[in-house]
C-alpha cells in the first residue's frame, strides 16, 4: 500500500478483507474504503456495481500516462488578501491549487472498466482540489458520484451525445460553489464549455474545461 498512510488496527483488517473478497490489490481496496467512509459493506455494493463483469486486474491496464497534472501557484503579487478562519483579512497568503486534467477516453471499451479502477485509485491518490475529466459517459459518471460525492462536487455538461466533459471540485477546498454549461454555437458533435466559480480563501476564481 502507499506510503505514508497511518490506518488505525481495525482500518488494516478492512483493506485485507476488502483485497482478499473482490481480488484486488491494497491500494485500491483502501481507495474505495476511504472514499467510502469504511464502510465495508456499502463499498462492496458499489464495487459489485462497478466492475462485476470479468475484467483483467487493475494492474493489467493501468492508463496513468495521460493524465496532465498541473500546481498552480501563483506569486504574481507582494501581498494577497483572504479572509481567515475568523473572517478576518489576512495578507501574504501563498495561493497554491492542484489541478488534474484528463481524457478518460471512455468511447474506447477496451478493458473500460479496468481501466476505470485505475483512474479512480489515480485522481484519490493525487487527491486535486479541481479535476476536468473528458468523453465521460453515464455509467463511469455513476461511479464517480458514488466513489467520490463525500468529497468533491461533481458537475457533468448539459450534452445531447453519449459523451460529456465532467469537473469535479473539492468541498474542503471551495465555497460558493456554481455550475454553467456554455454551448458551442456552431459545433456539430454538441461540444461544449463548462465553467465553474468558487471563492477560494474568500477569493473568487473560476475555472473551465471543454473538449474540442
């Protein structure tokens, strides 16, 4: 399992079990249980849902080369204004995001839903406060919502295709959290825009993704 994570006795003996009843590795095991709040049972359920067809292990199609990770720091300026936990304004604050940016290429279906176990262990382990995600179709968006809605807000473009452009942004990391959707005038394969505002330390920001 990754370094550097501390589980507590009875948090060790669910990944075991978990790894040893569905036949996959640690790591994974306690990327579903995390996500899941430990609950053994429930994320059973959802990995049952997932991947119940006969798949070659995670280990077999690992498709971690085309993920574009990005930090984003930005020492543009001397002094930045925030608000503090007091909503008091505090000045010189380091302002520092991760920003993950995919095409999980799920048009593609071979070995999709190994491939999928892969992604989903990848975007928990890099743990971004912003994740853009391209060509999502409906039954991965369904596992997102159930691996990570804990955790991120999870937005998918208003689309009439089979495929779609997702963000997905952390709860602990934003507020004020809004979605919108911008529609490509002249495209022919309904592509689109999403955009995102959050305030950010009591900053707002916006972020965006497409496909083109």
């Amino acid at each position: 399992m990754a370094d550097k994570i501390h589980l507590s006795t009875d948090q060790e003996q669910l990944v075991l079990s978990f790894a040893q009843t569905t036949n996959c590795d640690l790591d994974l095991a306690y990327c579903l249980l995390d996500q899941n709040d430990w609950q053994f049972n429930a994320t059973l359920d959802i990995y049952t849902q997932m991947f119940s067809e006969e798949q070659p292990g995670p280990s077999g199609a690992p498709f971690h080369n085309n993920v574009e990770l990005v930090e984003v720091k930005d020492e543009s300026y001397d002094e930045v204004e925030a608000l503090s936990d007091d909503g008091l304004f505090v000045d010189n604050v380091e302002i520092k995001l991760r920003v993950v940016s995919w095409n999980v290429d799920c048009l593609n279906e071979k070995l999709l839903k190994s491939r999928m176990i892969a992604m989903f262990n990848e975007l928990r382990m890099k743990s971004a406060d912003v994740v853009f995600l391209q060509e999502v179709i409906e039954p991965v968006l369904h596992s997102l919502y159930d691996v990570f809605l804990n955790h991120y807000q999870v937005y998918k473009a208003e689309s009439d295709f089979g495929y779609f452009v997702v963000i997905m942004v952390k709860k602990s990391s934003f507020s004020d959290v809004s979605f919108k959707t911008i529609k490509y005038a002249i495209s022919e394969m309904g592509r689109n825009l999403i955009r995102c505002d959050v305030s950010f330390l009591g900053l707002p920001l916006s972020f965006y993704t497409t496909h083109l």
